[in-house]
C-alpha cells in the first residue's frame, strides 16, 4: 500500500516501508557506542543526514548513558586522583582554558574570554569561538568584590553576568551576558547562527544582580539568584526573550546560596554551618505555580574540614540513576550521597570539577567565516579517561586530541 503526497503541485508516491526502514535505523543507530557513529555517518547521505538531525540528537541526548560521567579539569591530575566508583566515570579536559571560569548546558561548555566567546563540544570535539564586543571597564567597587574572592562566586572577563542554556521551542543554544556598572547593556548570542541581538535590560527591581553568581537554564529559561542587599530571583525565556519575576521563600537564604538545574527542576542548595552542618536542597517541583519542597537535607559533620566556624559550601552535581547526589566541596573534594543509607563517601580529595558531562552530538556550525576558529596547535585541548591516545574517528573543526 502506497500513499500519496502533494508536493509542488505534484503527487509523490510514498512506501510506508521508508519510514518504517528509517525509524528501525534510527533505533539501531541509537544503541552504538559513539566513535562508530562518527564512523557510519560516511557510510551514505540517509546515514549521515539522520546522524546530524536534530530529532537524532536530542534522542541520543536523552538516551541514559550506562555510567554517570562527569567532566572535569585535566592538569595536574594523578592516577590515583579519583578512586573508582561502580556508577560515575571521570572525563578529564586538558586545555590552557580549562581552569577558567565557564558555564555549561547539555554537554557543551562556554568559556567566555576577553574579546571572544569559546564554545567547546566534548563529544564532537568541536570548538567554536564566536566574537563579541569590547568589555567594560571595570568599577572600583565591582573591582573590590572581585579581589575579595569570594569562593562561591565566579566572575567572568569584564563585568558581566553570564547565562548559557538552550531554547525548548527551536532547540538553539544561546548565549546571554547583562552589564549593570558603568552602563547597562543585555546580548544574546545564537549560536545556530553567530549573531548577537541586544535586548533592553531588565528594569526594577532587576536594575542589578550579583555579577558572579553563577546562573542555570532550566527548561528553556536561565536564572539569576541575586542576594546582595535585597532578594530576587531573574528569569530570561530563550524563546520569547523576556525576563519575569520568580517567587522563592524569603527566609531561606545566604551568601552561599547557589541555584542549579537537579533532574530537570530548579533547585537552591544551602550549607548550614557548624555545629549541625547540613546542606539543604528546595526544588520547584511545580513551576506554573512556582512551589518549592525541600527534596534533600544532607547531614555534613563527618566530612567537614577545618574549623568550627570557618565559611565552608557544596556544589550538587546531579542525581545517579540510583539516587544518589554527587557533589563536590570547596576543598576540591567530591563525593557521593547515598540517599538511602545516609552515607557519604569520597571519590576524590583533589579534583576541580566542571560539570555534568552529557554525550551530546549537536554540530556546532560555521558562522560566515571572517572569524576563523583558533589553530589546535595554538589551543591544545585533549579528552581523556583513562591515558590510551586515539585520534579522532572524523578529522573536523578545530578536531581534538582524545585520550580514551
């Protein structure tokens, strides 16, 4: 049985059989491990153009990996750095720009730099470097802050707030940075297409926020936790490029309160400080109507190092498939909780982490090309795992050196 399909004015006959040939390749493709995909996209134009689909990339991207990865800084590590464990695999990145501060969403990190704005596909081994303008200069007073050094605050090149995350609607991922002092200036990056679209900046009572304090997407907004002075938290839509108010508890927080993106749920995380020590975790478990539950309260005593009254935080990195929360301290210390003993235990006493490390295949495109990417021989960057150097399958843009 055949159907029928009117295009350009002209029926098309159409065999049922090609999509059910398609969806059964697209199944099987989906099961193969990573460097035979790279592999089989020169089998034929079908395989590759189904590879390179956006439909195939996000359903590899939400295809449960069989080991938890999570991606972290590569210089300077030692063998014995991470102690092995039955559900996480370390990824470790080995650039001169590894250390710096970045942000990340869906696999890809952004590591934005004076001038410039490097976007980095681990799993594609693609780097992308996008231009910008010219930084501010700096202000005393945001100059201070800075040399205070606040261990859970991360600032950016200039003086801007930063925001990475992806558009729900089209599936581009963008780029956002908000200027506040000496003058007030919003952009937004596409990287689907290399431009910039300047946006007026949020009005009162968003006139400021705490510039490096690090923000989150969360389906398809990104987030900004001011706490300097007055409460709010900022909210920008990447699709319709609005900011909104949301509403959180009043009564909750300190300095060290962090925003993160915990199982597809806007979380705050606090470390209460001596004598309980104790991190608690609020997610929004209902966004339309913006209700917070506190989802994990975790008891820090035994793992807590230094004094009683010194200033000490933890980073969530996200949930095991088991349940278990794997974060890291400002010790550089990383463990996992295990929710239903209540133990905790350490993975590593010496590892900087970057973040949840997702196998994502999205290209990332060439823009017009006046704004060519940098020379690997210039921006040495490797990936690796366990020490074995293997080129990679498909020699492409800015192609890494990977260490599988």
């Amino acid at each position: 049985m055949q159907t029928r399909e009117i295009m350009g004015g002209e029926e098309k006959n159409l065999n049922p059989m090609d999509y059910l040939v398609t969806d059964l390749l697209e199944e099987i493709l989906l099961g193969l491990p990573l460097k035979s995909v790279f592999r089989f996209k020169t089998v034929s134009k079908q395989w590759r153009s189904i590879l390179e689909s956006r439909r195939f990339v996000d359903m590899r991207l939400k295809k449960v990996q069989k080991k938890l990865k999570i991606l972290a800084v590569g210089e300077g590590r030692t063998k014995s750095g991470f102690e092995g464990d039955e559900e996480i695999e370390m990824i470790y990145l080995h650039c001169d720009d590894a250390t710096q501060p970045s942000l990340t969403f869906d696999g890809l990190v952004c590591i934005p730099k004076p001038g410039w704005i490097n976007v980095l596909n681990p799993s594609t081994r693609q780097l992308r470097r996008f231009p910008c303008s010219p930084d501010h200069p700096v202000s005393p007073f945001c100059l201070n802050r800075q040399l205070r050094a606040w261990p859970y605050l991360t600032f950016f090149p200039g003086n801007w707030a930063m925001g990475f995350g992806r558009d729900k609607v089209n599936g581009c991922y963008k780029v956002v940075r908000m200027c506040f002092d000496p003058v007030e200036e919003c952009e937004v990056l596409d990287l689907e297409t290399g431009e910039w679209r300047k946006l007026n900046p949020p009005g009162p009572p968003f006139h400021d926020i705490d510039v490096g304090r690090k923000s989150v997407c969360v389906n398809g907004s990104i987030y900004w936790l001011k706490l300097l002075w007055d409460l709010k938290l900022l909210a920008l839509n990447l699709h319709t490029l609005e900011f909104r108010y949301v509403s959180i508890p009043h009564t909750w927080f300190t300095l060290d309160t962090q925003i993160m993106n915990l199982e597809d749920r806007l979380a705050i995380a606090k470390t209460h400080g001596g004598p309980e020590w104790e991190l608690e975790i609020l997610s929004m478990m209902d966004s339309e109507e913006e209700l917070w539950t506190k989802t994990y309260s975790i008891t820090l005593a035994s793992i807590i190092i230094g004094l009683p009254w010194e200033h000490s935080w933890f980073t969530v990195v996200t949930v095991s498939k088991l349940g278990n929360l794997v974060l890291y301290d400002k010790h550089k210390r990383l463990f996992k909780y295990n929710t239903k003993t209540n133990e905790i235990c350490c993975l590593s006493s010496n590892i900087s982490v970057i973040s949840l490390c997702l196998e994502n295949l999205a290209p990332l495109r060439s823009d017009s090309g006046h704004h060519p990417d940098p020379d690997p021989e210039d921006y040495k960057i490797r990936i690796s795992s366990c020490g074995l150097c293997l080129k990679h399958p498909e020699a492409g843009i800015s192609t890494l050196v990977v260490d599988r």
